[in-house]
C-alpha cells in the first residue's frame, strides 16, 4: 500500500501578566518582575513565556506494506525579552532593572551615543525596530521578541513480515532536534549556529561604569552584544537524541 498524509496546525496565544515567576524560592519571586525604578510597582505585559504564534506540521509517507516514514516540524516565534541594566541600579538587591534607552542623536555622552549608534546598526530588524520605538523613554518589560525557532524530528517504522507474523511487529528509528544533530555535525559542538536552539537573546543593553555624586548619574557603556542569540550560555539546549523501539501486538485482532 502506498499513501501519504500531512497535517498543518496553527496556535495564536496571547498571555499578559505582571510576573512570570514560577519557581522556586521567594527570593526569585522578587526579583523576576523587571522594574522601572520603583519596585512595588508591577506592571501588566506580555509574559516571559508566551510564544504568540505557533505552527506545526506533520507528515506520513507509506512506503509499500512495511516501510513509513514520519516528520514533525514545528516553528515558534521568538521569546519576549526586556532591555535591562547589568547592574542593580535601584539598590532593591536584584539586577532586574529596565535600561533607559538612549538616542544616539540627543545623548550627551559620546560613548553611549556611539555605542547605540553601532548597536542599531548590527542589530538583527526586529530588535531594532523594538529600540527604535523606545529611544528616550525606559524600555518597556517584554517589549522585544527573540528570533522564531525552528524543530524537526523524524521517525522511519519498519513492520516485518516475519514467521508469518502479519506484520504485527513494528522497528523503529526516532530522532530528536534533528536540527541540532546536524548543526553540531556540519560545524562542531564549539561553532554552532543555534540550529534546534530555543534562542534567548541577551537582555543586558546598558552596563554601569560609574557614577558621578555630582549629578547623581550613573554613567553607562553599551553592550554591543544586546540581543544576540550565538553567546554559550544564551539558549536552552536540547539534545539531538537517536532512539531505537521495537512494538509487538499480542493477541487476536479486533472484529471490524
């Protein structure tokens, strides 16, 4: 027998809260809700774990009477993520604090002015586009989305005509973040490209260098890492995994 079939899902979610902590001791509890200076103020935006589009597709090939062949592809936009100070600039004890965004043609310091000025320049679209529309203003909490994430997994079914067992026995071969897989084997484990990734772009806009008591500013460098996604600590990794299974049916066959 020969046949195929293919299915397409899509999942829109929309999820708004004042704070995403979820685990695990009271003290993370605190700190999870970025701050705009004062930290009994919470307020209400999209959550850190909201994928807001969601697609998944599905895909069986009949090979003959014994062979099939099944994929799943999944696509997710990209995790929301905050603009913070590396520091803890509101004495509050947590390093939660949203960055002002400076713009580059009205900031007094030149170092900040230039080092927003290249930051907008190398910025992949969409970050730019969320600091472009927050320049002169906090940035908002979850106001920037990290890139869309793609996952594929295979799985190939073999069902035996052995000993005249009516093909009740099922061989197969399963693969896990074949993405990933094949990211570590074209360019090693130490240069991968983020392929079967869940990206997180890094947060941290601003760091602190100083501060003046005079004016009572901090003075800032620019991280020109700012939403890139290729830092080793800037994912959540899922293994590329091989499984083999073997499933036997025992026992007469259902009446149709």
């Amino acid at each position: 027998a020969h046949g195929a079939g293919f299915r397409l899902a899509y999942t829109l979610t929309r999820a708004r809260d004042q704070s995403s902590f979820s685990c695990c001791a009271a003290s993370h509890g605190f700190a999870d809700p970025t701050t705009a200076g004062d930290p009994s103020l919470r307020a209400w935006a999209t959550s850190d774990y909201e994928r807001r589009h969601a697609l998944l597709a599905t895909a069986t090939l009949a090979i003959g009477d014994a062979v099939e062949l099944g994929v799943i592809g999944r696509l997710l936009s990209g995790l929301p993520f905050t603009p913070l100070v590396g520091s803890d600039i509101n004495g509050d004890g947590a390093r939660n604090d949203r960055a002002f965004l400076f713009d580059p043609a009205t900031a007094t310091d030149t170092a900040v002015a230039n080092g927003m000025r290249a930051l907008l320049a190398s910025v992949p679209g969409a970050v730019r586009r969320c600091l472009v529309n927050q320049l002169g203003h906090i940035a908002g909490r979850n106001a920037c989305n990290g890139p869309w994430q793609p996952t594929f997994d295979l799985q190939l079914n073999w069902r035996p005509d052995w000993f005249g067992s009516d093909r009740r026995l099922t061989l197969s071969v399963l693969s896990v973040n074949l993405l990933g897989g094949i990211d570590a084997w074209l360019h090693g484990p130490a240069n991968l490209s983020g392929w079967g990734i869940a990206a997180v772009p890094d947060p941290v806009l601003l760091y602190v260098r100083g501060f003046d008591p005079a004016t009572d500013r901090f003075h800032y460098v620019v991280n020109g890492h700012f939403g890139a996604t290729n830092g080793t600590n800037q994912g959540i990794t899922v293994p590329f995994q091989v499984a083999f299974q073997a499933n036997l049916t025992i026992g007469a066959d259902r009446p149709h």
